[in-house]
C-alpha cells in the first residue's frame, strides 16, 4: 500500500470541531487518510516509510463537492450568452446536444474534468444527453474524479421535438447503465437517474424512474428554475414543481434538485418534510436572468443546499471559487452583511454538497479513515488566511482557481505542482476545439 506524509500549512478539516490545524500534516495509505497530525505530533513522528511532500507553504482543505453539473455542455461556452432558460434551452443547448458525436461527448467531458479539475472539485453530480453516455463515464474512469454520472431522460420536448427517446427505451437504457456503472471503478463512479426536467417529461418516465434508485443511487432532475417554465409547469401539472414531485412519489431523502429558485411556503415544507436535497447554482441563475433562490431562509428551514456551476455555457465556468463567492454575496442586500458567512459556504462547497450525495461518510472532510480526497492551496498571496476566522473568509472571497497547486482523489495525484497528472490539457484543448468546429457544422 503506497504512503504518503503531507507536511502541510494548515490543515482545514472540516470535521465536527471544525478544526483548522497550522502546521500540521496528513498520511495517506492507499485510498484513504490514514492519520491527521498536529504540528506537534509531526515534530516527533519516526522516519515515515513512504513518500514525504514538503507542503508547508500550503494549505490542505477537503476537495470541494459539485451537486450539480453538466459535463456535455462544457463545448458551448460563450455560445448561449444573453437567453432566458427556455429559448437557452430551445435555440442552442437542445440543438448542440443533438448533435454530439461520441467524439465530441468525450471532447466535452475531458475539457470539463480538466477545468474542475484544476479548480479543485473532486466529486460532482452531473447529468448527460440523451446519448453517449458511456463516453462521459470514460472521460471520468480515465481522469481519475469521482462522480455521480447519469444519461439525461427525455421522451416529450415541446422545445426541440427531434430531441427525444421513446418512455421505453429511455427507462430500458437507464436501467442497463445503472446496472454496469453504480458503484465501477473501485466505487468512485455512481449512477443518478436524471430525468431532465418536468416540461421534458412524462409522469410515467419520472415515476418508474425513481423506482430504480437503490443502493445509493440518486434522482437528479431540475425544479422550479425560472418564471416562463413555471407558468408552462403550472399549465400543464395544475401545481408547482415541487408540489408535482410530490404527488407523483419522487420526492425523497434522495431526491437532488438544481435551482429551486420559485418555491411556494408548501414546498419548502415539503423539502423540509422529505429531506430532499438542492443544488444551488448562483452564477447560471444570474447570467440566465433567472433569479436568486432564497437560500438562507431554506437552510433555516433545516433543508439541505450545496452548490453547483451547472453547464459551462450557462455559467460560463466550472470553478467552485466562483460559485462561493456568488453564493455568499447574492444574499447579503437582501438579507444583511452578516448573512452567508464565509464558513457557512464553504460547509455548503464540502461537507455539506457531500452529504447530499450521500458521500458523508467518505469525503469533504479530512478525518482518520475518510478518503484521501484533499486540495492543496497557496494562500501566500491572500492576506491573513491564519489571522482568527480568516481562513474561510481568504478562501471564499480571496480564493481562485490560481492558488489550486494539488489535487487527490482516491489518495492519488490528479493535478501537482501546478501539472495535470491524469490529461494532458493541451492536448484537450486541442481536442475540443476540432470537435466543437465539427459539432457546429453538424447544427448549421
């Protein structure tokens, strides 16, 4: 079994005491962690057998956990600015999805997984197309991240009619993925049946695939994102989203809904009541015009919510530091400086977007016997990151991408030293930018 010492700055645990430790250090044996060591203890530890990284300029916090994602967009960046949700949807997003290719599925993926990456996310939740899935789910086997994955279902589509799979075929094709992907790759990869949407849906596809999830598996859909798709909503159910979800028996413990922006007080009782999760994507609800979710009155309410960055083209990036600094200003003309603390997002970026997915007792935290998935931060730039409460906020509102230096899942390196170990992204950019040339001439 491979051991490694991380002799680190600090280290932000993110456990029940929400210790930070300065000085202190990590050993890794194999997947795991296999000790948390205080500066103290790492002075009189015996020669380590292993390999020992002087980290002692950085900063080692949980990997940050995304709930929720879409790696098949990640080619449209800056291709669907200045849209609404549904024209977004109609005008390009359906259109460009119709027309991957396997190719250009993992083109997509892998451009993604390198942004994500190198921003310091270990483990997402994503939702795919209709199609190549299987080539989303190579993408992450070969680049070593951890993920829920799961095909987008479709069988109605008043937007984009061509883009739809037969009830049948979408639930028979779910259920053989389900089969061959939940709990592959030594378990890092997991599935989440992932209708797309109420408007994008009928009942009995919604139904019978919530009947699927066991054994860890989640339901991963979109709810009550934008004022246009609730009035549709309405019209078609006679209720709100969520109230539908409710009265057709797929609103559970786990149930993860992205945005939530349009919530009567029934359903954020019933969230509440149901323990169901939500994905809170601030930078997507604010360039789609959409709108701001009441997040500090729903955590109030004891209801789970992590954050996500959605798709590249509606974001336009894949970065959590991006995510938690929207995430804590947004709130604060509304609801006062003091609301959203630095702390409180960055629970929402780690321990708390990994209980949603039910990985609670595995990641985003850094404790004996977890994974050993850790980031690696420089903060020398970042003014007073070791002051008293300046740790969180250096992260959360000084932190960027830039200040990324190592990345593990697993115990193993995806991004050190500045480096991909996994990709080469050069050769990924290169990549992406011949299949996007070649998906367009498809569209046009």
């Amino acid at each position: 079994m491979n051991r490694t010492l991380l002799k680190t700055g600090a280290v932000v645990t993110m456990d029940s005491g929400r210790r930070i430790l300065p000085g202190g250090g990590i050993v890794v044996a194999g997947d795991r962690i296999e000790r948390v060591v205080e500066e103290k203890e790492l002075r009189d530890l015996p020669p380590f057998e292993g390999e020992v990284v002087d980290a002692r300029r950085l900063v080692a916090v949980p990997g940050f956990v995304q709930t929720h994602l879409h790696l098949c967009q990640s080619l449209f960046r800056g291709l669907a600015d200045g849209l609404p949700l549904l024209d977004w949807l109609k005008l390009r997003i359906f259109p460009f999805e119709a027309a991957h290719t396997a190719a250009s599925m993992h083109a997509s993926a892998m451009a993604g997984i390198a942004e994500l990456i190198r921003s310091g996310t270990t483990t997402i939740l994503d939702m795919g197309s209709i199609h190549h899935e299987e080539e989303v789910v190579r993408a992450i086997e070969e680049t070593g991240l951890r993920a829920f994955v799961g095909k987008a279902m479709m069988d109605v589509n008043t937007l984009y009619p061509s883009f739809i799979e037969p009830t049948a075929e979408s639930l028979a094709a779910t259920r053989r993925q389900a089969e061959q992907w939940h709990g592959s790759a030594g378990g890092r990869i997991r599935y989440a049946v992932a209708p797309r949407f109420v408007l994008s849906c009928t009942d009995r596809l919604l139904r019978e695939a919530y009947e699927m999830t066991k054994d860890g598996m989640l339901f991963h859909t979109h709810a009550a994102e934008n004022r246009n798709e609730m009035d549709a909503v309405r019209k078609r159910c006679g209720m709100q989203n969520v109230e539908f979800f409710e009265s057709i028996g797929v609103l559970h413990a786990n149930t993860c809904l992205a945005h939530c922006i349009w919530l009567n007080e029934r359903e954020v009782g019933l969230l509440r009541d149901r323990q169901a999760k939500v994905a809170h994507c601030p930078s997507s609800n604010l360039k789609l015009g959409s709108g701001i979710a009441r997040v500090p009155e729903l955590m109030a309410r004891g209801i789970s919510v992590s954050l996500g960055a959605d798709g590249a083209p509606c974001n336009n990036t894949l970065n959590m530091f991006e995510e938690m600094r929207l995430a804590a200003l947004i709130q604060k003309p509304e609801h006062g400086a003091e609301s959203m603390a630095a702390q409180t997002v960055f629970e929402m970026a780690t321990v708390g977007g990994a209980a949603a997915l039910g990985l609670g007792g595995d990641v985003g935290i850094i404790e004996q016997g977890r994974k050993a998935d850790i980031v690696l931060l420089d903060l020398e730039r970042v003014w007073n990151p070791y002051e008293p409460g300046g740790m969180y906020s250096a992260i959360v509102y000084s932190g960027s991408a830039e200040n990324v230096r190592g990345v593990l899942v697993d115990g193993r390196w995806l991004y050190r030293g500045g480096e991909h170990t996994t990709l080469d992204e050069s050769q990924v950019v290169h990549t992406a930018r011949v299949e996007l040339h070649r998906l367009l001439q498809r569209v046009t």
